[in-house]
C-alpha cells in the first residue's frame, strides 16, 4: 500500500461501463515519514468517496482491481484506505 494525498478531482462523461458510479481523483504521493509532497501525480479509482485533502492508502497494478471484489473493473491505481492519523515510532 502505498501514502498519498487527494489534490483534485475529475469528471467524466464517458467511462467504461464497469466504472459507472466510480470517482476518479487526483492523488499525489506522500513521503509517510516525513509528510512532503513528492513529484508524482496520478489518477486513482475512488470506491471509497474520499474528500479533496484527505490522506488516502493506495494499490496500483494487480492489487488495485481486488477493492472491487467480484466486479471486472479495469484499474491500475484505487483508493482502498482513509488515513485518519500515523504514528511512526522512532
């Protein structure tokens, strides 16, 4: 899993079938230990409805499609967790 940060949304008029009812955000990569932006960007399926600024764990590749149990739905990256606080012990 990895940390990141909703920075923006999408909207989309036509999308697969199998993403019907599905958001599309814009994350942005999160350094967990020292809470900085990093460079990279990307677009993550949102079956969770997150909000804009909220933390967010991801999946990308195979594990990205698991969020969706059952359903075929085409994902590199999905949302599967709101990261309501962290804690790293030093």
């Amino acid at each position: 899993m990895f940390y990141a940060k909703v920075i923006g949304k999408t909207y989309s008029n036509f999308k697969h079938p199998a993403l019907e009812g599905i958001g599309i955000k814009i994350i942005q990569k999160v350094n967990i230990e020292t809470g900085e932006s990093e460079d990279d960007i990307s677009l993550a399926l949102d079956p969770l409805g997150v909000s804009i600024g909220e933390y967010i764990g991801y999946e990308v590749s195979t594990e990205a499609t698991w969020a969706f149990e059952d359903k075929l739905v085409p994902s590199d990256t999905t949302i599967t967790a709101i990261i309501d606080s962290k804690d790293i012990g030093r």
